[in-house]
C-alpha cells in the first residue's frame, strides 16, 4: 500500500490495537451456494483504494472476455461486531460479508465442479472497527452468465440493481444480520470508481451528555459523556430519556454555543496536522473541510413524547420509601454534595460558559471532501472539552498551530462515529487510464 492510501478510521488487524497500521489483507474468499443460472467476474482490489485494479478476465467456464456491468452498492451496517470495514484474512468485516453474499447470490466463491473467481469490491471508505455506517459504498463488476451455455452467445442481460439489493440482502439477513444493502445503482465501468469519483463524505458523532450511562439499547452506538461544564448535576433518568432527550436547568452539561465558536475555527482549508493519528499514510495533512455542525438531538427512546406524556404519570406518594439522608431522585445528600462539588462525574469544571449548558443527545456533524486517520474523532475530543470548559474556544487556531496531536485530548471512542453519506456529485472524473496515479482531492487518505 502506498502513501496516501490510509483513510479516516482506517481497519486495524485487530478490535485490540485500533491506532496500528493494518497489513495489506490477503484476499478474503466468498463463499455461499452457487446460483444456477449466474456467474461473475469482478474488479480486484482492496477497500477504500482498489488502486491496482486488474481489467476484467475472461468470463469464466471458457466464455471470452467481455466488459462487465458494474454497480454501486450503498451499505448500512452495525460496526459493533465487526473488525472494521476492510477485507481481512482471518477477521470478520463489512467488506467481508458483503462480497460473501454477492457470492452466494452470483455463483462466486465455493469448491469443486461449478466453483467460480471469488467476488471482489473495492470500497469507498474504510471505518474502524466499532465504527458504524448509514452509508458506505462500493462499487463491484458483476456478469450475469448461464451455466448451462457459458459461451459468449449465452450471456443474459444485467442484473437490475433492485435484484441486487433484494437478493444480497437476503442472504446478509441469513449471515450478517447486522449489514444491509439500502441501495444500488448501475454505473458505467469506464467513467466510475466508488472512490475516485466521491467527491465528498459526511460523518455523524454522537454524545450522550449525563452523568447516568445511556440507554441499554444505545450501549455501543454512543458515546457517554460524564463530565461537563458547571457545578449542578442533574440526576435520575439519564439526562432526559423521556421526550426530546434534552434536559436540565442549564447549569451542568456541555456549552454548546463555545463548541460552535470553536468549530468555526476548523472551517476551510487548514493544515490538520494536531489532528492527525499517528501511522496516517496521507502524504500531506492539509485537508478541507465544509462545515461542522453542533446540534442537540434527542437521546433514546425516539418515541413519541406526547404519547408516553399522555399516559398515566407514576404516583408513589403512597408507596415510596425515602430513607432520612435521601431525596425522592434516590440521591443520598452526601453524594450530592460530592458531585456539586466536582461539578460532576469525571471531574466536570465551572469554567467560562457562551451559552445555556445542554444535557442529553449532542451530535457534531462534519463534512468535507476527505479525511485524515482519525481526524474526525480527534476534533469531537476537541470539542468536548470545549463545551465542558477545559479548552477556550478561541485556542483552537493555537492547537492547530502546534502541529501535533499530544496537544488535544485522546481521540473519542469508535462507537459513537458514523459514516453518514460518501457523496457523488458527478463533477469528478475518472477512467480506467487515469487510475494508479495520485488520487486528486476527495479520496480519503
């Protein structure tokens, strides 16, 4: 793998070690029951790269070769169970289950008579292991051939791409529950490479701000933020479970109005070495980004407020047992007390405040053409201490000056970071001649 082709949240060979520099993978075979009446040939080519991409072989069981139809598969997917997006030897992955199931679906894959070339992808975007996805993509070149007659005069029409998705996801359902294709469109082969031609990505990260742990069905899809700015907790229900997911009287929780200040700084064409992981392959730390977002959101559950408030409100006037050093939140005084003082779990500060302090769901947003390894996770950690006072906004441009990631805090966790869009705009152009060259801006690196 050369220089330039590591990419935001680069696959590690292991959930263990998520910093180091994943081997280039060997290849990881499909597998799945051969379809009768298909088979494929495909490009080659590792996730989020595909930079050595051998032209299409010979169609297999003696047919000629023939250029064949390539999609763009659009895959939603839980990371929580999976090392990460890219193809892995001995390791489950996104890219994995996927070309397993196109396997299963066109006849790729399997042993003995009737055994076809495995399905390759070549991806858009790597992602962490952890790391979840509301949209990658990748594209694959897929032949739609009889086995009956595998010569060139018995090639069928292409696949529609609604058959596609209908089918793959079938045997996902069946495999890997946890992926899903939600879309697919078929693209020319000679004008479309699922990474060449992106021409942007979108990421979402998602906070949970309380010093009560999240949800249990949010467990591994958000990240716990028990510290912020202020000297009162609010306690109980985790911050506001009910209803919107934003609570408090506005004296503990993140400053959300300093964390957009700080953002605004990022904003543009800057030099993003502070925030750049060790190991990144991308030959320059320049990067441009087009907005970062900085919003409240709802936590869990995304039911209707009105109707859980429209059902009967609890009473225990009659029942509760409230012991002398307890309030009715189940508090004990001197715990309380603890926790005014620290300003919360994890040592939260009264510090210089823009704004009212938010409780419950934050989301920061982020998008921009490409991405440095980890950059995104580094700016949320950023933030964060932003809003909690740790960091004043206005020495973001001293941070981005120092030019070294010991001067933020430890990157956030992999669990609350979503992929949520790779953008094709169709002002990027490619072909099959340009590729292997250096990729322009808009690939991840």
């Amino acid at each position: 793998m050369r220089a330039g082709d590591r990419e935001e949240d680069a696959s590690p060979p292991s959930k263990a070690d998520p910093t180091t520099d994943p081997p280039r993978p060997d290849e990881h075979n499909a597998s799945g029951a051969n379809a009768s009446t298909t088979t494929a040939t495909t490009t080659t080519g590792v996730a989020g790269g595909g930079d050595k991409r051998t032209a299409p072989g010979p169609s297999i069981m003696g047919a000629t070769a023939r250029t064949a139809p390539r999609y763009l598969l659009r895959i939603q997917y839980d990371g929580t169970n999976f090392h990460g997006f890219q193809r892995q030897a001995n390791a489950r992955t996104v890219q994995g289950v996927v070309e397993d199931a196109l396997g299963a679906f066109a006849g790729g894959g399997g042993k003995g008579k009737g055994a076809h070339e495995p399905i390759r992808t070549c991806g858009s975007s790597r992602t962490d292991a952890g790391v979840h996805a509301l949209d990658n993509t990748v594209h694959v070149d897929l032949s739609r051939v009889s086995n009956r007659k595998p010569s060139v005069d018995a090639a069928l029409p292409p696949h529609k791409p609604h058959t596609i998705v209908a089918a793959v996801n079938h045997f996902l359902k069946k495999t890997a529950p946890d992926a899903r294709l939600t879309g697919c469109v078929r693209v020319d082969p000679q004008k479309f490479h699922a990474r060449f031609s992106a021409t942007g990505r979108t990421y979402h990260y998602r906070m949970h701000v309380s010093p009560e742990p999240p949800n249990l069905f949010e467990r591994g899809r958000v990240w716990h933020v028990s510290s912020g700015n202020g000297t009162r907790v609010m306690v109980g229900g985790g911050g506001g479970e009910r209803g919107s997911g934003v609570k408090g009287d506005g004296d503990w929780g993140l400053d959300l109005e300093a964390m957009r200040a700080a953002a605004a700084h990022l904003v543009g064409e800057r030099d993003f070495s502070t925030f750049r992981a060790s190991g990144c392959q991308a030959s320059s730390p320049v990067r441009t980004l087009w907005d970062i977002r900085v919003d409240a959101s709802a936590s869990w559950p995304p039911f209707p407020a009105a109707a859980i408030e429209s059902a009967r409100p609890d009473d225990f006037s009659k029942t509760q047992v409230i012991d002398e050093d307890e309030d009715e939140d189940g508090i004990g005084q001197e715990r309380r007390k603890k926790r005014t003082k620290t300003g919360g779990v994890d040592g939260g500060t009264q510090a210089r405040r823009r704004g009212p302090l938010t409780l419950g769901g934050v989301v920061i947003t982020v998008s921009g053409p490409s991405f440095l390894y980890h950059q995104v996770r580094l700016m949320v950690s950023t933030l964060r201490a932003v809003g909690a006072g740790a960091i004043d906004p206005d020495d973001v441009p001293a941070l981005l000056a120092r030019k070294t990631p010991a001067a933020v805090p430890a990157m956030a966790p992999a669990h609350g970071l979503y992929l949520g869009r790779v953008h094709y705009d169709g002002t990027r152009e490619w072909s099959p001649r340009t590729e292997g060259g250096t990729p322009a801006e808009g690939g991840d690196e």
